[in-house]
C-alpha cells in the first residue's frame, strides 16, 4: 500500500485531526480540526511532512506517488467550490503555505493568489465585477512567486510600487485604479523576466508544483535554520505544505482580513485583542506595510462578521483548552477563518490565562502545568523594568505600540548582522528597524530590544518578541529610519548608530539615554501557579549560591536546598585574600596552618549566614576547587603591591607565581589533589562548616550541612578527604560538646569517578554530577576557549547544540547513567542530584527525572524555571 502524503479538509472530506501535528504540522492539523467541527474554513489539502523530508534527503524530488495525490486534492477543491484551477470562466485561485509541527512564525514561506495569469484574471474581473481587485491580486501573487519561488527580491517589486505611487502623488496603495495596477502587473512581469532570465509561467499546474518545492525548500533556509537553533527546536521531519481554496479580504468596503488572539498576549486579559485592514489581504496585515486597526473597531465596521468572531474564537479557545491566534479573512461580508494556534504570550500573560483559565473552568490544574505554561514563560517574568517611569517623561524621543513588555537599554543598531556581532563583543544593543522580517532574527535574538517604525500588535517584529521575551515597540511611525547615514530622527533629535537609547515595551515609550533598570516583581498569579507545579512535581530542586543573599533569593524563588555552595568565592572578598595568600607563601605546614586560622572566622560567619537563610534545608559545600594561582596576581603591580604587604621581597612572590603556574590548570593541581597535599585546608573548611552548624543550632537554627569532596578520580582520594573530615569534625565535637549531623559525597565531574561509581559509592553519602567540568573532559573542549569553535559547530549540525548549555545526553549523559546506575547499585541510599549549569535547563531536568535523581540544583533565578521542568517532565511520563 503507498504512503499517504497528502491529507484533505473541508467540505464534508476532511481527513485528518488535531493530534496529527507531527504529520500535518500545526497549521494542517488545525484546519482539519476546525472543519471537522464545522467552523468556517474554506476547502483544501495538505501535504505532510514526510513529503517534505523526502524532498530534503532525495536531492529535491518528490516521493512516489504525491504528484497523483496533489492532483486528487486539487480535484477535491474544484469540486467542492465548482471552480477550476486555470478556468477563465471559474477561476480558482489557491494559497500555499507552510506549517510545521511547531510554530515558527515567519520562517518559512507563504504564495497567495496562485492560479493566476494574463487569462484567468481576466475572467476574475468579469465575474468579480471588480476589476481593480483580480489585479491586485494579480500584482501580488507575481511579487510573491518571485520571491518565494525564484528569489527576486520584494525590494525590486517594491521599489516600483513606490515609484508609481509618487509619480501620481499618491501615499496609499489603495489611491491607485485599475488601469494602474495593470500597468504595474506588466511593470512586475518585466522585473520577474530581467531578474530570472524568463518570462513569468503561465501554467497555473507548473506554478502549484513550482510553490510546493519552495515551501519544502524553506525548511532548510538560513533564518529557519537559525530560528530553530535559536528556540533549540529538534526532531521535527520538516514542514507540511497547505494548499487552501483562496477567499478575498481585498475585494473592496466590505472585505477585509485580520489577526487576532483569544486573550491579550501581553497582559493575559480576557478580551478579544487583534488588528485588522479593510481592503487587504492577510499578509498586509502581519507584514507591516499598512498600519492596521485595532479589532474593536471591527464592531462598527463589519458588525455581523465582528459578532461570529466573537463567538467562533469564544469556541476555539474552549475546543483547544488555550489561548489561540487566529487568522481570518472576510470576503464580501462573509467571514472565514484561515488558521487557528495556540497563541504566542508574555510570560506574564502566560501565568495569568493559566490561573483565570482554570478558575473559568476550562482546564485543571494539571493540564494547566503541562500545556499553559512554558519553562521560557517563567524566565521572562525576571525581566527588569524601569526603576521610575516618571523620571524619564521630558526624554521620551517618540512613542509606539507597546508590542512586547518590558524595559531595555541599549546602544542602537541598524541590522541584524550589527546587532550579532557587537553583541558578541559583550555590548548591549537595541536593533532598530523600518520592519523586521525573518532574516532578522539572529540579530532580533542578540538585541536587548527591538524598535520598528512600521508594523502593529500582530507583526513580526511584534509576534517573535513576545515570543522571546525580549522587548518590543513596534509601528512608532515619528522614528525616521535612513539606513544609509545609519541614523533615525525623531521630532527633532537625531540619534546614531552606537548612541544609547531605552525602551519601554509595555507603554511603547522610545528615551534618551540610558535609563536605570529594576528587577521584575512576581504576581500572585505566579504564586498560584508554581503551587500547583510543587503539587506536580517529583524531584527536588535546589540552588548553586555563595552568599546568603543569593540563597535567600533562591528560598524566595522555591529552592529546597543548596545544591552547590562554592567556598573558594568567599576568599577574594575584603582582606581575606591576604590571609590566603600568606598560606600560599608560607614555607612549611604549621606556617599555612597558622594562616588558615586566619581565614576560619570569616568562613564560620560565611557558612552560618548560609545556613540560617536556608534553615531547615539541606546545604551542600564544596571544597576549595580552583588551583591556588587564581589568588596570586600575575601583573607586575600586583606582585609588589603582594610583596610589600607580605613583607618579603618581590622575588619571593614572583618565584611562587613561576612555580604554581601550569599548562594546563583545569586538569592541574586542584580540587581534591590540594586537600591531598595541604591536608590542613580541609581541615580548616570542614572545622568553619561544622563550628556554624553547632552555633546554629543554639540560635535555634536547622543547619544540615553536607560536605562535598571536588574532582575525584579514584575512591582512594575520596577516602583520604573523607578521613580528614571525620577526624575533623570529632575534634571540633569533643571541643563543643555538642553534635550535628553531616553527610559527606563527592562531585562526579571526572569521568573515571562515573566509571568507578560503583566503589566510590560505598564510602559516599551523595553524588553531585559537576556537569560543567564532566562535559570538558568527556569532550575533551576547554570551557573557556570552546566559544571560538562551538558556534560553527552548531551551525553545521555538528553538534545539536552547545554541550555547556544543554546537557550531551548521548555522550556526557551516559556517563551521568552509568554513575547514578552503580552508585544506587552499590549504595541503595546513596542520594544523586547535578549541579552544573544544566541543572536549570528544561530538557536537562527532564534527563535527570528520567534517570530518578533525587534533586537538580541551578542558580537561584533558574529555580523557578527548574520546578516547572521538574513537574512538566513528570507529567510527560505519565
């Protein structure tokens, strides 16, 4: 039996359903969903995606079989309307569009009005009675063709619309006739012919199989590429292709199209939130070449349509159980809806259409964790605003829409490219454009911000925002843009590219300068929800924090614990690096001894601080890690300002710097290997752990100290710190006569230590994976140097993505299973949990889930982000 590649809806036939989206995509998916429950959608197809991997992997042939398939759907339009692709008497006219199984918008491409040609709109005028709209069809589909199919860049269609437009001292598009828009189709059909070398295809068959490759081609364009990469999408088999009956928001007064969403995607407010244009057709709307109006207008202006929307958007929003993003189109008074999606929110937004969402009864709790809420959502409700908004009202340069909220500051940039490669040199810019489009991405994704002088609430530049959190104003039409001079002008103040301006997304205010930023306050909403993910959940979350500031921050956020306390932090703060510095140069033991001693108050007061911000919550301490060069200065000011305070002559410092130095430090002297050889610094830091927890105690504080020995590679070593320890901690009780309990483990961040897990964990309380360190060394990359080399090899799918970033569950993460796997095997008690920078990351926490660790640990601002995962990944499972 041949493979299905071709799905029809609409009509009575539909074939497919909302849960097919890997085959369909989301759009497909969508429409055969909303036919089968009898909305308003017009007829068509679609082609899957595995069509689409066909035509990738096959050197861009289709597969056996889809060429009778799309002619069959096409049958199944033409009778469905009575039309005929290509008939000057009943013309059809089709749209093809892409849609993936995950919502990319923008990135992939779009033909209307396909069908077309010097016949056919002819017979279009006749029987539309309406000859300026079959031309301004006509117009649009041999712009569109060019661009999607051959490559002709918009620019040069563009370029001479404008040009006739000013000829006739025109400013809108709708100022022009027939007789001058068919003077422009000529105008298009001798720029198509220049710029390809042939004369525009008039065979309405040819052009349908000519957009189907050009929309599979699509998935492998440069800005999806870099769009998924980005959003770190992976897996999927390519895009689904949508040939659709077209209907005609361009037909005149009583036609036009819109976009709209269930709920306000940046405040989440239960109102019908959109924009619409008269007369147009629904690329004008999310293009940015008209400024739309906002959907309450609608009311007035086509008050029947306006009602039915209402009512249809009121039962998709219940049918999907989401807050959707809805394409329409009304064609003569009649409405149709084009597309539906769950909608791209704020993180605000997002919270509170889960909270009010399931308060209105249209899901629960559980589905409003797995479905509502994304991990990103959370991240982006850390974003900061403006310290006073009031302070900045005699700089604001020019006001837009309020596209995405949120306040950033930057130096401005006038391309994405720019904006890439200052934000590699660690600046912070705002990417300033007429309009963006999805070439812009890579530079919308470096920006703090984005400022558009042309677009609304539903345009690129608008949707991909919200989408990233990022901050947006966008159609702010008093922003002059010349990208020549690489300057914008706006009511009489010029600003130039590198000059420093802030914006306010959530009132669309463009300012002077630089303007001071404040943390994001959470809402009670945020409050709700993260109760219900808790109620969810089933492993623990924790924090990585030095200071009791940071973990009190943590607890604020919902850390259960420190997962990692980094001690060597604490020795560069005040005098303190003196004292260390004197137990680097002293001579013998007793000498270092005596100026760790030094260093134990500070530590104790450290450690106590620590453990009465978490109290009643465990804290794992790491022992000193890095090699003792970091405390040493290495500029030849350093080394004499050192010498002098240590009263020895500046040669004694320089020879110390000369002998601790190595080739490579982060395989060098280090972590365990210094306890091993300066045994008294383990025992300084376990004596400053224990003394807190004991003083704790008697503040009537819950201390639960875990100490955690760094970079093993055998058990031997572990056993030796471990020794100290004990030995350590029974002097400090026989000196106090009180006890506390304590755990001692290990950071498995050596790969030897995951492959010996098995004896380790017979002389260890916990395992902690140190994934940062785990990940160099099984790759055998340096953390710091990776970064020249790590792009390109993502770019070239390589890798799937930076290793330092999201956990390499195939290489590093084996080594993560096979150490849990034969640690519990040997210690059923032994408790596991990972502390690297992957412990915030969604997929890593749903990795470290899988494998049953007991908790993740992240950095307090992930903690948030880490509970949902936790309780997303559960929910997965289930």
């Amino acid at each position: 039996m041949s493979t299905q590649y071709v799905y029809r809806f609409g009509n009575g036939a539909t074939e497919g359903r909302k849960e097919m989206r890997t085959l369909l995509g989301g759009k497909g998916a969508n429409l055969a969903e909303m036919s089968a429950i009898g909305l308003p959608v017009p007829p068509g197809f679609t082609v899957t995606t595995e069509a689409c991997q066909y035509y990738s992997t096959h050197d861009h042939q289709w597969p056996e079989g889809l060429e009778s398939q799309v002619h069959s759907g096409l049958d199944h339009i033409e009778n469905a309307l009575g039309r005929k692709l290509g008939d000057p008497h009943r013309p059809l006219l089709v749209s093809v569009r892409s849609g993936a199984a995950q919502s990319m918008p923008g990135m992939m491409d779009t033909v209307l009005n396909l069908g077309l040609n010097d016949e056919v709109v002819e017979g279009l005028a006749r029987e539309s009675g309406n000859t300026r709209f079959a031309y301004d069809a006509y117009r649009r589909f041999i712009d569109m063709f060019g661009g999607v199919v051959m490559g002709v860049h918009h620019d040069h269609f563009e370029k001479a619309l404008h040009d006739m437009k000013v000829s006739k001292g025109f400013t809108d598009d709708l100022q022009l006739d027939a007789d001058d828009l068919k003077q422009l189709v000529q105008e298009f059909k001798a720029i198509y012919e220049d710029k390809t070398g042939h004369p525009f295809p008039t065979d309405p068959q040819l052009q349908l199989r000519h957009s189907i490759n050009a929309v599979f081609g699509s998935w492998d364009s440069e800005r999806a590429l870099k769009y998924r990469r980005i959003n770190q999408i992976t897996g999927l088999l390519g895009t689904a292709v949508n040939v659709q009956a077209m209907v005609y928001g361009n037909m005149g007064s009583t036609s036009g199209t819109g976009v709209c969403f269930t709920r306000n995607p940046s405040t989440g407010e239960r109102e019908l939130y959109g924009e619409y244009l008269t007369n147009a057709q629904g690329e004008d709307v999310v293009a940015g070449i008209r400024t739309p109006k906002p959907i309450a207008e609608m009311a007035a202006e086509f008050p029947e349509s306006h009602t039915e929307l209402v009512q249809l958007t009121s039962e998709l929003e219940r049918h999907y159980r989401n807050m959707q993003d809805i394409e329409f189109t009304i064609q003569d008074g009649k409405l149709y809806i084009l597309q539906t999606r769950n909608g791209k929110r704020t993180g605000r937004a997002a919270l509170r259409c889960a909270v009010d969402f399931v308060h209105e009864g249209l899901t629960d709790e559980v589905a409003a964790v797995r479905d509502l809420v994304e991990p990103g959502h959370l991240d982006q409700l850390l974003h900061p605003g403006f310290k006073d908004e009031s302070a900045y009202k005699d700089k604001v340069l020019a006001s837009g829409l309020p596209a995405s909220p949120g306040a950033a500051v930057g130096q401005v940039v006038f391309t994405a490219d720019e904006a890439e490669s200052w934000a590699l040199d660690g600046k912070k810019i705002i990417l300033v454009r007429i309009e963006t489009s999805p070439e812009d991405v890579g530079g919308m994704d470096a920006a703090q911000g984005i400022l558009t002088s042309r677009g609304g609430m539903t345009s690129h530049a608008a949707v991909v925002a919200r989408g990233w959190g990022k901050p947006c104003v966008a159609g702010c039409g008093d922003v002059a843009i010349d990208y020549k001079t690489k300057t914008f002008h706006a009511n009489g103040t010029t600003v130039s590219e590198g000059d420093w301006i802030s914006i306010n997304g959530s009132s669309g205010e463009v300012i002077l300068g630089q303007q001071e930023l404040v943390a994001a306050q959470l809402s009670d909403d945020f409050a709700t929800f993260m109760e219900w993910t808790d109620q969810v959940r089933s492993i623990g979350v924790r924090t990585n924090a030095d200071t009791p500031e940071d973990a009190a921050k943590a607890v604020e956020f919902g850390a259960e614990g420190i997962g990692l306390c980094r001690t060597e932090h604490m020795f560069f703060e005040g005098d303190r690096i003196q004292a260390v510095r004197e137990m680097i140069l002293a001579p013998t033991e007793e000498a270092r001894t005596a100026a760790l001693a030094k260093l134990l108050p500070y530590q104790r007061e450290d450690f106590r601080g620590i453990f009465k911000a978490m109290d009643g919550k465990p804290v794992t301490i790491r022992l000193l890690d890095p090699p003792l060069h970091e405390f040493l200065p290495h500029d030849e000011t350093g080394k004499r300002d050192m010498a002098e305070h240590m009263a020895v002559d500046v040669s004694e410092v320089k020879k110390k710097v000369a002998e601790l130095a190595e080739f490579n430090p982060m395989l060098g002297h280090r972590g365990c290997r210094l306890g091993v050889t300066y045994p008294e610094i383990t025992a300084m830091q376990t004596r400053a752990i224990l003394e807190a927890a004991l003083r704790c105690q008697t503040e009537g504080v819950e201390a639960i100290p875990e100490i955690m020995v760094p970079l093993i590679g055998t058990v031997e070593e572990f056993v030796n710190q471990k020794q100290i320890i004990h030995d350590t901690a029974e002097q400090v009780f026989a000196e106090t006569g009180n006890r506390v309990e304590y755990l001692v483990g290990t950071m498995i961040e050596v790969p030897r230590a995951a492959l010996t897990a098995d004896e380790v964990a017979k002389e260890a309380d916990f395992f902690s994976f140190g994934t940062n360190d785990l990940t160099q060394m099984c790759f055998g990359y340096s953390r710091d140097d990776a970064g020249k080399f790590l792009p390109a090899y993502v770019e070239h799918r390589i890798l799937e993505n930076d290793p330092f970033q999201i956990l390499d569950q195939r290489g590093v993460g084996q080594l993560v299973r096979m150490g849990t796997e034969r640690g519990r095997g040997s210690n059923a008690n032994l408790k596991v949990g990972i502390c690297g920078e992957h412990g915030g990351d969604p997929s890593s926490v749903a990795f470290c889930y899988r494998l049953g660790m007991d908790y993740v640990s992240c950095s307090p601002f992930r903690v948030p982000i880490a509970r949902l995962a936790a309780a997303q990944a559960h929910l997965a499972a289930q």
